[in-house]
C-alpha cells in the first residue's frame, strides 16, 4: 500500500484497447477478463459502469460489502465508489461504462431520467426477472451494434438507450416498486440534500449546515429526510464521513490524524469518538480488522 487511494481508472486507462471514445465504452465480460489484473485489486472509476452478469460464480465488493455473482443480476457502479471482484473464469455478461457528460449528451428536463435524480440515485444491483431479461438483452446488443457502427448518430442512439436502461433498472429496484411519479418539492429537496452531502461532507458535518444551503429549516430537513429515507439527516452525513473514513483506513498508509484532517476534523479525538460512535469500533481496530490482524 502506500499513500493515495486505489487506482482511479478512466475510460482511458480501464483497458489498453479501449478506442477512441473518450466518454462510452462496452465489453464481454469474457474480452474484460483478458486482461483483468486491475479487477481483481481495489479500484475507482471516473465514470459509471452498468454490468450485467449472465453466468458465472464469484463475487463483487463494493464499498465493503460484498455480493454474490449470481445470472441476470445487474450491477450499477457509481462514481468513486471502491470496488473489487472474485471472479470465476467462467463468468459471462456485458460491461458498459459511460461518464455523466456522455449521459447527459441529449437533455431531457425529466427528473426520472436526468443524470441528477435518476443516474446517482439508482441501487447496487438489481436481479432481473426472466420476464425483462429480453429487454435487456436486446438494449445490450443494440447498443453492441450501434458501438461498433460507429455511424454519424451512434453517440445519441447509445445515450437514448442508456436512459432506458437507468429507468428499467430504477423500477425493479425494491425502493421504487410504484409506478413512476413525477417527484414533489419534498422528494426533490431530499434529492438534493444526499447530492449535497456527497459533495460536502468533509466540510460539513451539521444538519443546520445543509438546511441554511437549501434554505429550509433543519427541523423540516430532518422531517424529509426521515420520510424519504428512514433515517434522520445526521445519520445520512455521518453515514458518509464514516464510509470515506472506512476507505481511508482500508487502502491507504494515511495515519489516523492525516485522515481526520482530511475528512475536516482538526481535532484527532474528536474525529476517533466520531468514528467509534458511528461505527462500533475505533479507527485503529477498524484497520486492523480490515487487514486480518
């Protein structure tokens, strides 16, 4: 190990042969495990990643939570997100990797499909029933064709489909099973709290913090927040500072109080009982644990 966190790849550097599109790229799981030394060590993208796994054994860790391979189950990697496979040679399906500007290549105001709302917001995975898997089957060869056409529209053809895929997984996902609503005020301010969180939270840490920024009280954001989620606004930052920590200590050689600092604590004991309180276990144990020791 040493000081920065695991490799953050781009759709440049993910695989050798990977084209000229600098913003969309699609592979075989087959052809990506050609050359999958990178899969099999803790990495980042620079962009999102759609994979979905037709056969095949192992399992995919993400943000230290792993899960099980299993056929016609779908995953979803977000920006940033610290992920590792075991993999199995006989693993098959499609990999699709595709950056927010390739997404957002034709706009839509919809707040279903916009990067925003719909994109950021989509789980780690979902299993396909057999009844859908034509669908998705047939999206991925279409967009299969179109990558390798390379014709005059095949950007904007490939982005339309990618919007359809982000709305079909968002429905079989189990946090939305009702059929598609367009979001209130209230959906929509807690959209933007957990946007604004996932940006902020090294520099707040604080309910009032968020509240003064969207100019709603912090009593009303935590009501919302609540409603929405399960969970009060404070438990949705401390549940972020705490998951950076927990990235930190993993896969870096940062001592403890570089890490506070770098989460925004200036007080190292006020970081470690923030952590301890958090996570059940101090920031030191944590680490131990995460190396076997």
């Amino acid at each position: 190990m040493n000081n920065e966190l695991p490799v953050k790849y781009t759709l440049r550097t993910i695989q050798k042969d990977g084209g000229d599109m600098m913003d969309f790229s699609m592979y075989s799981f087959a052809h990506f495990l050609k050359n999958a030394g990178h899969l099999l060590k803790s990495h980042r993208h620079d962009f999102y990643s759609f994979i979905l796994c037709l056969g095949g054994s192992g399992s995919h860790i993400i943000d230290f939570e792993e899960y099980e391979i299993l056929p016609n189950r779908l995953f979803f990697i977000n920006y940033d997100q610290i992920h590792t496979w075991k993999l199995n040679d006989d693993i098959k399906g499609y990999i699709l990797l595709f950056t927010k500007s390739f997404y957002n290549l034709i706009f839509t105001g919809n707040d279903l499909v916009k990067s925003d709302t719909a994109v950021e917001n989509l789980p780690v995975f979902v299993d396909i029933p057999e009844d859908e898997l034509p669908f998705w089957l047939h999206t991925f060869e279409n967009i299969k064709l179109e990558f390798k056409k390379e014709g005059a529209v095949t950007d904007e053809i490939i982005c339309l489909l990618l919007k359809s895929c982000v709305l079909k997984m968002d429905s079989l996902s189990d946090r939305n099973q009702s059929d598609f609503v367009t979001p209130d005020y209230r959906e929509t301010l807690v959209i933007e709290f957990k946007k604004r969180v996932n940006k902020n939270f090294r520099e707040w840490k604080s309910t009032r913090d968020y509240a003064q920024l969207l100019s709603v009280t912090p009593n009303y954001l935590n009501i919302l927040v609540k409603e929405f989620t399960g969970k009060p606004a404070g438990e949705i930052i401390r549940q972020r500072v705490i998951l950076e920590a927990k990235r930190l200590l993993s896969h870096t050689d940062l001592s403890v109080r570089q890490i506070s600092l770098e989460l925004g604590f200036t007080d190292n004991s006020h970081f470690g009982k923030y952590f301890k309180k958090a996570a059940g276990i101090t920031p030191d144990n944590f680490r131990k644990s995460s190396y076997g020791g």
